[in-house]
C-alpha cells in the first residue's frame, strides 16, 4: 500500500468514533452476524474485518473497525438515521471491485455492505424491466436473465464479485456499452436512502416519466456521496440469438481506426463490441495465463469484434463478408473469428483478462480516459517516451516501471492507460501526474471515463470540471447530506 496515511487528507474532527454503546445498538437493530467488530468490543476480528478494509488493486486502505450488513432499505434507514445524528461516518460498499479507492474507508468510516441486500424483486417478460436489490451480483442479475431469454445491459471484467449497486453507483460502463448505451438510459429506476434516513422512492418501472427533476440521475455515478442505493429497475434487451467474436492482428493504431469505420459501416445494428488491445497488454496475459495466442505471429495492436442480433445466417454472412474486405484491403494483417463457445470465451479471456494479468506484476497506476479517437492511442507512446526519458522504465529488472500498456474501449472512445511498477512509488507517480491529466485536459477529454474518482483521482477533478459545475456539486452534496457523512475524503 502506497496511501496509508494520505498525506494530504485529516481525518474530520467532527466526525464520533465508534464507541461500544453504538455496536451494541447496530447488534440489537441488524442481529450479531450482520455486523463485523475489530477491537471496540471484545470481538475480535482482525483477519475477518481485512478484505473490507482493502481494496481490490491492494492500493489503499482503511482503518475502519465495525462492517454492517444491513438487510434492507428500512434497515439501512435506521443505520444511517443513526449514524448521521451521532456524526458516525460512513462509506458504501458493493462488491469492493471499485478502481479508484472510492469503497473503502480512508480512516474509521463505517462500512456499509450490500452483501444481504441480495433478492431479485420482479422481472417482467414483455417489457423487459428488472428489478433488483442494490446487492444483486451482477453475473447473478444476468444469469436470472438468461433463463428469461433476456441480458443485463451491462458486462464487465468484475461480474463475478461486482454488485448492482456499485454498478450504478461508479455508473459503470463495461464491454458493450457501444451497442446497449450506459446506465443513464437502461437504468428506469432508483431506491435510494439519505443520510439521514430518507427513503427516496424513485423506483420507476417507466421507460418515459417526464414529471420533474429527474432525481435517480444523480445517484446514478455520484460513487456514494449522495445516498446508499437499495433498488434499481433496470430496462432488459432480449438475449441476441446469434453472437460471434473476432480476433484481429493490427500493424498500426491507424488500421484500428479504419477497422473500426468499417465495423461499424458494414455490421452497423449488429455490432455489439469494438475493444482494442496493444501488443504489450496482450503478451501479458500469454505470461501470466500460459495461454497459446489465438494468432500465429505478434502484432502491435488486436481489437476484438463482436456481433449480436437476432438471426445466426444473416449475422455470419455480414460478419464473413467484412472479414473478407479488411482482410482483403490489408487493414488488418490476420484474424480469427470463434467457432464454438469455448473459443469465444477464450477469445474474450484476452481482453477481460488484461486487469488481473497487471495485478500479478506489483502496483499499477490506472488511467481510464475518453479522448477524441484520433488521438486515442498517443497517450500510451507519449506516456512511455516521458517514462523513458526520466530513465524509469528500459529493458531490464533495474527500472521501477515494469510496463506501460493501452487497451480500452475503443468503440466508446476509452482508453485505459496502465503503468505497472513493481511496488508503488511516489517517483513515478509524480512522473505520470498531473502531466497526463494535463494531456487529457488538452485534448478536451476526461480524466475518467467510467471508474469514476474515488479518492484516486480527487485532487484532479478540475481538470474535467469547472469552477460553476463543481460549486453545483457542493451545493447539491450540502443538501442531500449537510453532516457530510456519506462516502466523506472522497472527490467530493
Ligand atoms: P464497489 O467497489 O464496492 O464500490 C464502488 C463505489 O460505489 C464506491 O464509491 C462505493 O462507495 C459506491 N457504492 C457501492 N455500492 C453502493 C450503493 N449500494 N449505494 C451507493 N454507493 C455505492 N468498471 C467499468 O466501468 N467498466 C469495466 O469494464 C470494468 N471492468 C472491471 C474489471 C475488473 C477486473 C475490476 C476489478 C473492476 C472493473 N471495473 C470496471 C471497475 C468497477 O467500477 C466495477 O467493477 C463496478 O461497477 C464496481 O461495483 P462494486 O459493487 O464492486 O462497487
Ligand atoms: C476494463 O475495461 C476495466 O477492463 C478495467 O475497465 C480497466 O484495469 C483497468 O484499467
Ligand atoms: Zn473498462
């Protein structure tokens, strides 16, 4: 851990510390197994209380001493009416698979898990709207649907562990963004509860409601700060009867440009992934998986090509006829489409599997970035000349940076940047920012795309917000949660 003691961040004098007298009442309010105590009574629950503490990269860290896992949004009420009149700060926590430090605690904060919160409420086969506990894993939500002939929205590396809630509280974006919109539009409907108890009920079922402020969009990617999300309706596209997935080797960044045009020219309303990964992310995984690349020789670039629709004949006979013309036109240099299902989830292992393979090498410094295609991929060559120059990465085991790799979602303008050094260094994070910050800013792009800022990007929020847009977020905050209770050290 690098952030241990945030050295720019005090802990709130304001805020209570957790006393014996609170545990027992969060015991008596939730049942003794919803709640995880370290030292402030006599449990002791050093090892168990750990993983809530930490986040998933091992980056940061917190010191909280009690987890509590509330069942539902009245238990969740009564939590933070609690919290908010004793100044108890708290953080929101889901699957704890955030990359920006946002789910943990900084200091004492309290957490809040949604791991009970877990109960598919209704599903509705003619028009598709789910909804959910905000404690719904995500591959759960999409198995459910899959018995229903129907898909989640969204898809990401994280499903396994990641909740709804977290989903829409980082308003995550993921793998098919590009073809089911992000979850401003598909989500319908939020249940929410303030800092002070409040139940908001903007659980709407309704595709269109055009009856005021629209009030579940600001907890839709406000990462906590505003309120605990309990349920979300969610609007549910019909599962596509036909997908198929390409594989191809690019010589330049400039032919996944036009492999990109043409994906979209030829497959246009089959076209559900356009994902671009560089050589060096790529032989990543082959490292840290063993696995034989799906082409025969190396190339500097891949992208990954998804088709989903509705009839198998009419999708292949589009999808052979653009692998024929890039192939034919030399915009890309080898490809491989997937024959069965085993070689489609492999083929999507090269990409999905990127995050974990940069786990293994130590510490990574994450860059999730929407910038202008064009300029798309300089960001990864400008970042690795600067790392060059200052004689912070070369070929062998002396340097502190292990890699500098760009992989994304190319057909949503996404860019993920990654630095991997073999232990976090203030050296070299000093190096990147806030110089790629200021790259970005000059490109008018956005410093986060779709983790959001968390605690790791708070600092350099006005490099994507300005002065009016930030004094309105203040204001808001104020309003919903005027103790500053929720989520507190964070960007906001
Ligand atoms: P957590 O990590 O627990 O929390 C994230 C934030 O939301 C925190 O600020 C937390 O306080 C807040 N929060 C959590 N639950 C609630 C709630 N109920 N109410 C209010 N606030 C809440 N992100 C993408 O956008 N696209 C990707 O493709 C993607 N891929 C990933 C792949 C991997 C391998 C990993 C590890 C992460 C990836 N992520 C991706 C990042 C992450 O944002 C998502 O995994 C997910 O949306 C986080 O959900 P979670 O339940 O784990 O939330
Ligand atoms: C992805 O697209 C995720 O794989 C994670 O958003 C990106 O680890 C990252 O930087
Ligand atoms: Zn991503």
């Amino acid at each position: 851990y690098t952030s241990d003691a945030y050295p720019n961040i005090k802990r709130n004098p304001n805020f209570a510390q957790v006393t014996a007298e609170d545990v027992r009442f969060f015991q008596e309010l939730l049942g003794a197994p919803s709640a995880v105590v370290d030292g402030v009574t006599s449990d002791n629950a050093a090892d168990d209380i750990e993983p809530f503490n930490s986040d998933w990269m091992r980056k940061y860290r917190g010191h909280t001493r009690l987890v509590l896992k509330p069942k539902d949004k009245d238990e969740i009420s009564a939590v933070l009416r609690y919290c908010n009149e004793k100044k108890l700060a708290v953080v929101p926590q889901g699957g704890n698979t955030g990359l920006v430090g946002g789910s943990v605690p900084v200091f004492d904060e309290i957490v809040i898990n949604t791991s009970r919160m877990n109960q598919i409420r209704s599903f509705d086969e003619a028009s598709g709207v789910l909804v959910a506990d905000a404690g719904v894993i995500l591959e759960v939500a999409d198995q459910y649907l899959a018995e229903r002939e129907h898909l989640f929205p969204l898809d990401l590396g994280a499903k396994g562990s990641c909740h709804l809630g977290g989903n829409v509280a980082t308003n995550a974006g993921g793998l098919r963004l590009l073809r089911y919109g992000s979850l401003h539009g598909s989500v319908l409907g939020v249940e929410a509860v303030l800092a002070d108890g409040t139940v908001v009920d903007a659980l709407s079922t309704l595709r269109k409601n055009n009856t005021g402020y629209d009030l579940k969009q600001l907890f839709i990617g406000a990462e906590g700060t505003l309120g605990i999300i309990t349920g979300v309706a969610v609007q549910c596209p019909p599962r596509p009867k036909a997908v198929n997935v390409a594989y191809f080797g690019l010589e330049s960044y400039d032919q996944v440009r036009a492999a990109f045009r043409e994906a979209k020219g030829q497959l246009s309303e089959i076209l559900s992934a356009f994902e671009l990964m560089d050589g060096r992310s790529q032989r990543l995984v082959h490292e840290s998986t063993g696995n034989k690349y799906p082409l025969e020789g190396e190339y500097p670039f891949y992208c990954l090509v998804e088709t989903s629709g509705s009839n198998g004949e009419h999708d292949l006979a589009k999808l052979e006829a653009f692998l024929e013309h890039i192939l034919g036109e030399g915009i890309v240099a080898d490809g491989v489409l997937a024959q069965d299902e085993t070689q489609f989830q492999a083929i999507w292992r090269w990409r999905e599997g990127i995050t974990e393979a940069l786990s293994h090498l130590g510490g990574t410094y994450k860059y999730d970035v929407s910038i202008p295609l064009t300029d798309l991929y300089q960001l990864v060559d400008d970042t690795r000349d600067r790392l060059t120059s200052l004689g912070l990465v070369g070929e062998d085991d002396s340097y502190p940076v292990r890699a500098v790799v760009g992989y994304g979602h190319m057909g949503d303008s996404n860019l993920h940047l990654n630095v991997a050094v073999r232990q976090y260094s203030k050296e070299v994070e000093k190096a990147i920012e806030p110089w790629v910050y200021e790259w970005i800013a000059q490109r008018n792009g956005s410093i986060s795309a779709e983790h959001g800022l968390g605690v790791a990007k708070k600092e350099f929020i006005g490099y994507s917000q300005n002065e009016t847009n930030l004094k309105l977020m203040k204001q808001l905050k104020a309003l919903y949660d005027p103790n500053g209770i929720m989520n507190p050290y964070k960007y906001i």
